[in-house]
C-alpha cells in the first residue's frame, strides 16, 4: 500500500474507538506487512510502527472503553512504536462525578455561553458516574465537555490534536520515501456514531476544535469528512432503538446545517458586535469563539445497516473507505487543481453540486451515503486461528510428564533453592569439627583423646546452633521464589517448572521426585535415616589394654576408628537437625511464600490448559465464521481443501524452517517459536489476569507464522500458501502466464468470490447520483484487468473509476451524493420519530437533553433561510390563485389545497396536481391558521415516505414564483394586506391580557407574521427577467400602473411634460427602449417600475406609498398552539 497524503483520523466515544482500531489493525497489516517489519527499508526500524504521516487521536469520556485502543492494549514491546501515532484524549471529564454537579456550575460560571442550548435545572436528568459514558443523552456529554473547558481552557482537547498535526506537519521526508508527494493537504477523518451520548455530544464541537487546530498551525488543504454510523447499525440491546432515534433525529439536523453552512457561506454585512455569532460560530469558556473556516467540510458520510451487513462489518466498510480514498492515487488526472490536493478530495468533492437549494427547500444538497465491499485475504485471523490450534496441541504434549525427560530436573530443583536464596538452607554447611587428635598410647590415653573430641564437637554444635537461630530468619525473610521461577522460565517451560516445583511422583530420583516443594518441607523435617534418633552422642567405647602389645594397638587403632566415624555422622546429623529445627522455626514466614510460589505456577499452567481444552470450540467457531456468507466482507481463504489441510501443510513448513526433525511434534514447535520473554510475559500476565496469559505466548508463535505468510514459497521448491490477490487477479483476468503460478482451486475460488463480492440490493441509502471506486492491485495489464473486473463486478450503474495502486485486496466504494436531508430514508424515519416524541412528548424521553445548538424548537430541519424562501414560493403561489382553502374559512383555514400550477394547457384535462396542507384540526379563538403553514409543508416535506412527494415540492419550489404579471388574487390581499395587521394586533392584545407568565405560545405566531411574512416579501425572484425584483415591490408597481394609466386618462399630457419634449427632436417621438419580458407599460427604460437613473421622477410618483422597512430574517421559537387566552 502506498501512502500518497497525510491523513488525520479523530474517533469519538466507542463507535469511533472501534473504528479506529480496526483502521489500525487494517494498516499495520497492509504497511507493516505480516511480521511487522515491511517498512523497515524506508527507515521506520520498529516493528508495526505506522508512518507518522498517519495519526489517531481518541477521545472518549470512559476509561475503561480507552484502555481497550490499541496502543494502550498492545503488548509491552510494541507499545512504543503504537504510541507514536496514536494518542487518545484522556482527561475530558471535569472534575465532577455526576452530571447535575456539572451543569450547575456552568449556569452559574458562563451563562451567556450556555443559556441557548443548556436545558433548565427542573428537566435534568441525574446521570452518574460520568465516566461510565453520559447515559445516551447528548447534552449531558456535551456538558460535560463544556465542564472540562472552564476548568482546563482548551489544553486538554486541543493538545492531542495539535501533537498529531505537528508530527504530521514534519513527515514530508517520511512520506516521500513512501513514494508519496510534497505534503499540500490533509485529509480528516472523524469517525462517532449519532445514537449514543459522548459521540453524538461532542461531535460538532470537535469539528470546530479539528479546524482550528489546524489553522492555529497554519496548516492549509486539510479537508474534515465526518464519517456517521446510524441508529440502525446497532442491535437494540447495543444502544439501538428509540432513544437512539431520538438522538440520530437533532444530531443529522445539526451536522448538515453546518454542511450546508461550510457549502453556502454567508458573509455577514455588520461586524464590530462580539456578542454577535455567526451560525459557523460557536462561542465556548474563557471568551474563546471558535468558527469553522467555509469550504473545510464539504459533505459528511452517513452508513446505515443496509442489505443484511452486521455492525462489525459495517465498521469494516468504513474502514475499507478510508484506506481506498488515502490509497488510491490523484495522479495527473484532471482532478488535480489548487483545490482538489488528494485523491479523496478529488474524488469526493469533484463536480459536485452541493451548493444546490434541496427540492423541498429545506436545506441545500450536502448529504452523502456510502457502503463499501472488500476482498481481502484475511492474514490475521488465519494466523489467530492456526496458531491457537498449533499451541492447544502443543500443550496437550508439553503437559505429558512420561513424555517429557527429567533427568535434569534434580539439579532444575537445586538452582531454583539457590536463585530463591536458599543455597545455605539446601546444603546445610556444618562448621568444621575439631580435628582428631594424635593417636596417644593405651587404650585411657585414646578414651580421654576421643571424650575430649566429642565435647569439642558439642560446643562448636552449640556455636553452629547458634549461628543458624541468627541466620535462617533472615533466610525465610529473603525467600524469593518469584525469582527463581522467573530464572527457571528462561530455560523451561510453565510445566516442566511445575514439575520441577511440585515433584515428578514415581521417580527414582528422590530430590526429583519431591521437587522444590518437597524439598522445602524435608528442611522442615528432623533429618531422615535413622541418624536423627541419634539425639545424644555416642559412647565412648572402653579400650583395654592387652597382653600381645601389636594385637591391642590394632583393635585400638579400628575402634578409635570405627568411634571417630560414629562422632562425625553424629555430628553432621546435628547439623542438619539443627538447620531443619530453625527452618521449622521460621514456618510461618516462608510457607506462605511457598504456597504463593504453587498458586502462580499452577494458575499459569491452567490457563494454557483452559486453552487447550477451549480450543476445539473457539477453532470451529472461528472456522464458521470464516467461511459464513458476509455481506460487504469477503474472505479469499486458503486454496487447501479445507483448513485442516492447510494446518499441516503450515505445520510441515514451520518444522523445516526451525530445522526440526520430521519426527518432532507440536510440543517442539512450541519450544523452538517460544522463547523466554514470551514464557516470562506469560507469567507475568498471569499474576494480574489468569485467562489472559496465553497471549503473549499464542502472540510469538502466530508471529512466526506471520512471517511464513510474508515468505514467497520459493524456499523448498514451495508454492505459496496464500497466493497474492495480484496474482490471482491477473491470472483470472488471463493476463500472461500468472494463471500456471496458482492452482486450479484457488483460481476458481477467486472467480466464484469476485462474481458474489457485489450482492443485489448492496447500494447506498438514497436517491443522490451514485459514484463509484473499484480499487485493485496495480497490474502492468491495466486495461485487461480493469475490463475483466468491469465484466465480472456485479457494479450498479453509475459514474464508475478505477485505481490501482499498491494493496492486497480488490475493494468497491459506492459513494452517493448531492443529497437533502428528505432523500435518505433512515433519516426522514428518525425525524418522524422526532416528530412524534414531540407531539406525545413525556418526561422520560428528555427531548431537550438530546441536542447540542438550542433546547425547545418546533421545527424539524428548516432554518430561517429555508423557512423565508419557502413562504416566499407559498405566496407566489397564493398570488396566482394556485391556493384553495378546502376546509375552513379564508380567516381561519384547517386545510388548504396548494396547486402545482395556475393552469394547464387546453388539451389537457386532468386535475391540476397539489399538495394538500393541513393547518389544525380546529379554529382556535380567532388565531388564524396561516401561520400554521410552513410547518404543514416541513411535515410532509420531511415525513412523507411517497418519492413523489418530492417532485411536488420541487415542482412548487422551482415553478411557483413563474408568470407573475398579473393582479394577485383576492385570498393574497386579504391574508397579506388584511389578516396579516389584525392578526399582529390580535396576538399583541392577547399576550398583554395573558396571566400566564411565559409568551411562548406567542412567539412563533408573531414570528410568522412580524418577521417571515415581510422577510418574504422582500425576498428577490430568482428569474432576473422578472417585473419587479419582490413581490412587494411588484404589488406596488402594479399599483402604480393603475394609478398612471387613470391619469392618463383624466389628464391630457401637456407638450413638455416629460424631458425629451425639450431636447432638439421635441417634434419626433421618443426611440423606445426594449423591455424585458412580463415588464408592465409603466416600466422605465431598465425595465424596472419607478425612476429612471438621469430623470426626474414623474410628478404622480410624490403621492406613491412608502414601502415598508425590510424586516430582519426569522429565528426559532417555542410551540405556537398552546391555548391562548
């Protein structure tokens, strides 16, 4: 795989946490090849160490959920080289435990910064501990963080962001030994899931904080693509459901705004109020506004559980996205400009048109959905599973004491007393015994010599006696068993040292057979032989003197002998009794020590038993799993007719490698592929978790067999075991002689794999244009492959691009795009349920602690811009007579009936098509209907599943505003001319009387008509050729027509009256000026009603009604159909 870009990835809460270690896992594999040292040629000597042109950071408020990434979780030895490009976000809790602690402190330490979004004390919800997660309610976790922010300013989110762009900012040296360009951008990838409450809490805060942290480092060409996993990619017992829904339906609203904000940025006129923030904007503790720079995040990317994909699946085909759009190459295509500076902004952003009001009117273009299919050869659980099975079977012969030598075992015992600090205790020294005296003459003489020895012998027994009391407490304090174990590990393995410590029962060698154990109770013990019963020395045999001189000298000579020997094994067996009578002393100090010493051995070897024994299971299901029907995932498996196969065929291969006898079974393999650190890992894994020892002992040896994966096969004349999916392609596609490097099994897997690769149906959600991505292996074969892979890919129609670049797998990206918010099923599914929460709203759902921008609310989607534009096309329409009131009166509607078109040709004699409009079930005390209308139209726009629905609304949007020449029709006077005032008034008066405290009910009523209605008729036609640029500006110029054409009628015009009846041609008539189509008679020569830029007004013009001050663009407000007074 070649890197050609810098890539930043962000993971937020578990789902980006999940996501970015799979990310991980999938480079490392693909970089750092099998064994972990494929980029050791480029510079980067530490095995799986990523370039650092490639950086994760993680943020995520439980801690138990960080401690599972990989570069926390990873053995202690590749730590290091994980640690270089990883860093995760740990200290984002405030210092409170408990969700009302936290709020509390924010409404009385920044109000201003809170107040528009923080919900009141009264509808809090408790949750506690916070770092357990923040209970799946968004606005908790984003309190949380606003929590951290006043205590820690922006150091704690900022700083790992800012790390990982400095490291990136220097590996363009890095990059380019990758074969990759000058760096000129960056792309973002920010993973987090919409149905929970960290990620979808924090998430837009983090978008503004990534942004800024790149400009704070004056990097430019960074693009940010969010990347949203859906409500529907979780199991219900897994955080689906309602509530999920009811997270997924504000947290899309908010994210696309921002979208759609990125896309359509609008400048503001007046600056200079720092109060004042703009919608891209959003203020945080400290006085510190952060605003997201225009064009930075061009879309976002929503994956929803589609066509039967699993969750773990779904994650993969994330993944698979980010590393076909940082693989993939840019090249010299014509995508490569100033503003496209990767492949992924080229391929993502090129020609599209976002900027594109939506159908409905809501919102603009900037949704995209995408669903990725892989083929890979799965490396890692191949090796995961063969070598769990090569270890079980090795254990059950390493476990075999008869097959197993233990003629070593003896000395084995020795060294371990002697590494645990008991050499003194195992050979038990005497001190020296007094030395024999001379011989003396006759049989008194040699009784005295000898008593006086053995009264010797006595003392110094005394002194050992002493001596020993002084030394064997310090023994027993010193008694380090640990370490012999540790010492004992390097040269053996878990059970030979458990025979070793406890014994090998029936062997004929005593210290064997009692083991280090044993004998630490026989020092215990009274010495053993008969010797010990010896308490009291031994007589002094009586001498006599006899008559033949030479004969008693000799009998003297053997009994003198014969004592002295009995006086020495007295003397070493009170010696040894002695030390054994301390060592008993001193039991309770090291027995316990003993007996930690049998539980640690013993607990490491069950764990490898407990492996043993679970392996047959976990091996099957493992097997199922690989060999199961997955949609989006395909496995190339090995070309073996079954595993079973391709397990021995591996086994053989390790055996010659470790140059092994053909003889030699697993336990051997074991020894040769373990070694000591891995056993010692082992055991100190054991100490802390028993059931994870195994691992780093199964680590070492599915390493090794990594590393036979990374071998050609050329060695013993082999054929590979795993052909590359290069050579497999080639060889399908019929290129050379690649099909006689593989055999006929693999060929015809690989065949049957690609044709299923693409099941029916397997499209992204939507109805946007549909792009895709085949990325291959690069072949010098190119268009023969490509052709091949267009034939045989089951591809759904659309713009299709191929790459082929460095990689081992061939992977399909379907990306849709230039999407609203209405044309993704999943999402007008959750704003429905949003919809209804709100209409059925109960306590327990705590609908204002599921956003993160403003509580309350009674739209869906539509901002005010939406809103304004929308209500603009509604009174053209109602200016045509294209409105009906069907149910009602003119003053207060139920239903209305708006038409799709004023007319329809002659020959045409269906019913005019319309959408039908329901404005409430009731008259309501004189408060008119209308102001009902927009959320009407919001309710079927964004609700209706019919597709037709949004060729109505378009049709409406795009058309209504057509032909507007005419008079309005009567039911536009009356709602905009008459209703409008009298309904101002009426609500005004009503508010004034009210005893209720709150005016929310209020709120949108005068919105409606104080602010949207004028907004709207202020709002400039699109068609440029239009009679007048507004529709209150057209009311007048209608009006002024009237107004000349009846004086022209009543008042001849007097020569002169105009100024060319002054100029030199007075006598002809003024040369006419075109006019643009619709323009009324009264138009000047601009084609505009009024004056003309060089004339004098005409006279009627002093009597024309002044227009009304434009009036400011509408906000949100609360629920408009609570009772009035």
């Amino acid at each position: 795989m070649k890197i050609n870009q810098p890539m930043l990835y962000v993971g937020l809460g578990g789902t980006g946490g999940l996501v970015g270690a799979e990310l991980e896992r999938r480079l490392r594999a693909a970089l750092c090849g099998p064994d972990g040292t494929a980029l050791a040629s480029r510079g980067i000597n530490q095995r799986y160490q990523l370039p650092e042109c490639l950086q994760f950071v993680y943020a995520d408020y439980s801690e138990a959920e960080l401690a599972r990434l990989p570069h926390l979780s990873v053995e202690p030895a590749l730590q290091a080289a994980y640690a270089r490009t990883a860093r995760a976000t740990h200290d984002l809790l405030p210092g409170y435990d408990s969700s009302p602690s936290v709020t509390r402190e924010l409404r009385a330490a920044i109000p201003r910064e809170t107040r528009d979004w923080l919900p009141p004390q009264a509808t809090e919800p408790r949750i506690t501990p916070l770092r357990n997660g923040a209970g799946q309610l968004p606005t908790v976790g984003r309190a949380a963080l606003f929590g951290t922010l006043l205590r820690d300013d922006m150091t704690p989110v900022m700083g790992p962001l800012q790390q990982a762009i400095d490291i990136i900012g220097r590996s363009g040296g890095e990059l380019s030994r990758l074969g990759g360009g000058p760096i000129s951008g960056c792309d973002v990838f920010v993973a987090f899931s919409v149905a929970g409450g960290t990620g979808t809490g924090i998430f837009l805060d983090y978008l503004h904080f990534i942004g800024q942290a790149f400009k704070e480092k004056n990097f430019s060409g960074a693009r940010i693509y969010p990347l949203v996993v859906m409500p529907s990619a979780f199991p219900l017992a897994k955080g689906g459901g309602r509530d999920a829904e009811l997270n997924a339906a504000r947290a899309v609203v908010d994210l696309f705004r921002l979208v759609d904000e990125q896309n359509v940025p609008v400048a503001d006129d007046v600056i200079g109020d720092v109060d004042h923030a703009s919608g891209t904007a959003i203020r945080y503790p400290h006085d510190r506004t952060v605003r997201l720079d225009a064009g930075v995040m061009p879309t976002a990317f929503l994956f929803s559980r589609t066509a039967g994909i699993r969750p773990d699946d779904l994650r993969r085909s994330m993944v698979s996205l980010i590393m076909s759009l940082i693989g993939a190459e840019l090249g010299d295509a014509p995508g490569r400009d100033d503003e496209h500076q990767t492949f992924a902004s080229s391929f993502i952003n090129s020609d599209a048109k976002r900027r594109i009001r939506a159908k409905s009117g809501i919102g603009h273009r900037g949704v995209s959905t995408s669903l990725v299919a892989s083929m890979t050869v799965p490396l890692e659980p191949l090796a995961d599973l063969v070598s769990a099975r090569l270890l079980a079977h090795g254990v059950s012969r390493l476990a075999d004491a008869s097959a197993q030598h233990s003629h070593e075992y003896a000395g084995t015992v020795r060294r371990m007393f002697a590494d645990a600090g008991l050499e003194e205790l195992w050979n038990r020294d005497p001190l020296p015994p007094p030395e024999a005296r001379p011989a003396q003459r006759g049989g008194a003489g040699i009784e005295e010599s000898l008593t006086t020895r053995l009264r010797e012998m006595q003392a110094t027994l005394e002194d050992l006696r002493r001596r020993v009391a002084r030394r064997v407490p310090v023994l027993a304090e010193q008694f380090s068993p640990q370490t012999a174990l540790e010492r004992a590990l390097r040269t053996m393995d878990p059970f030979q040292v458990e025979r070793v410590v406890k014994g090998v029962p029936g062997d004929p060698d005593p210290v064997t057979r009692q083991g280090v154990l044993g004998m630490l109770e026989s020092r215990a013990r009274e010495p053993g032989g008969g010797e010990h019963r010896a308490l009291l020395p031994p007589p002094v045999p009586k001498f006599k003197d006899g008559i033949a001189a030479r004969l008693a000298r000799t009998r003297h000579d053997e009994l003198r002998a014969r004592t002295e020997a009995e006086q020495n094994s007295w003397y070493a067996a009170r010696t040894k009794a002695i030390w054994h009578e301390a060592w008993r002393a001193e039991e309770q100090r090291w027995r316990p020590k003993a007996a930690a010493l049998t539980a640690e051995i013993a607990a490491l070897v069950e764990a490898f038993h407990k492996h043993r024994e679970e392996e047959p299971r976990a091996y099957k299901a493992q097997v199922l799993e690989l060999y199961d029907d997955r949609t989006g995932v395909s496995y190339l498996l090995p070309p073996q007719n079954n595993l079973t196969d391709f397990y021995d065929d591996l086994r053989e291969r390790l055996t010659k490698r470790e140059n092994l006898r053909d003889s030699d079974d697993e336990a051997a393999l074991v020894h040769a592929l373990v070694d000591a650190d891995a056993w010692q890992a082992a055991r100190t894994i054991a100490r802390r978790n028993p059931d994870a020892a195994v691992a780093p002992v199964k680590a070492a040896i599915e390493q090794r067999i990594k590393q036979l994966f990374a071998q050609s096969g050329t060695l013993h004349d082999e054929k590979p075991l795993l052909p590359s999916m290069a050579m497999l392609l080639e060889a399908a596609a019929g290129v050379g002689a690649a099909a006689e490097s593989v055999g006929k099994a693999a060929l015809d897997q690989f065949r049957f794999k690609i044709a299923g690769l693409i099941p029916h149906g397997f499209v992204p959600e939507g109805g946007g244009p549909l792009k895709v991505l085949v990325v291959y292996p690069r072949s010098s074969a190119k268009d023969t492959v490509e052709d091949y892979l267009r034939k045989h890919l089951s591809l759904p129609r659309g713009s299709t691009e191929f790459n082929g670049v460095d990689t081992d797998s061939i992977t399909v990206v379907l990306f849709r795009r230039e999407m609203s918010l209405t044309e993704v099923p999943e999402v007008r599914k959750v704003l429905k349920r949003w919809a209804k929460a709100r209409e059925t709203e109960v306590a327990a759902d705590y609908l204002d602690w599921r956003q993160r921008l403003g509580r309350g609310g009674e739209w869906l989607a539509a901002t005010a811009e939406d809103r304004r534009e929308i209500l603009h096309r509604l009174l053209c329409a109602l200016w045509k007579g294209q409105v009906e009131v069907v149910e009602g009166t003119d003053k207060e509607p139920v239903k209305v009936l708006v038409r799709l078109h004023s007319s329809l040709p002659d020959d045409v004699t269906t019913d005019v098509p319309g959408i039908e409009l329901r404005l409430g079930d009731r008259p309501r005390q004189g408060v008119s209907g209308w102001a009902r209308i927009l959320h009407a139209y919001e309710q079927i726009a964004l609700l209706t599943e019919d597709a037709v629905v949004e060729t109505y609304c378009q049709a409406l949007m795009e058309r209504s505003a057509n032909n507007l020449g005419e008079e309005p029709h009567p039911l536009y006077t009356y709602v905009v001319e008459e209703l409008a005032p009298h309904q101002i008034a009426l609500i005004r008066d009503r508010l004034a009387r009210s005893v209720h405290t709150s005016g929310e009910w209020a709120d949108s009523l005068l919105e409606f008509w104080t602010e949207l209605l004028p907004a709207a008729l202020d709002t400039p036609f699109a068609d440029k050729n239009a009679v007048a640029p507004t529709l209150r500006s057209l009311r007048h110029a209608l009006r002024e027509i009237d107004v000349i054409e009846v004086t022209e009628r009543q008042v001849p015009r007097a020569r002169g009256a105009f100024p060319w009846d002054d100029r030199p041609d007075a006598g002809q008539p003024p040369r006419e000026r075109p006019l643009p189509p619709f323009a009324a008679a009264a138009a000047g020569s601009d084609g505009w009603p009024g004056e003309e830029p060089d004339t004098p007004a005409p006279a009627w013009t002093e009597a024309r009604e002044q227009e009304p001050a434009r009036r400011p663009g509408a906000g949100e407000a609360g629920d408009p159909w609570k009772d009035v007074e």
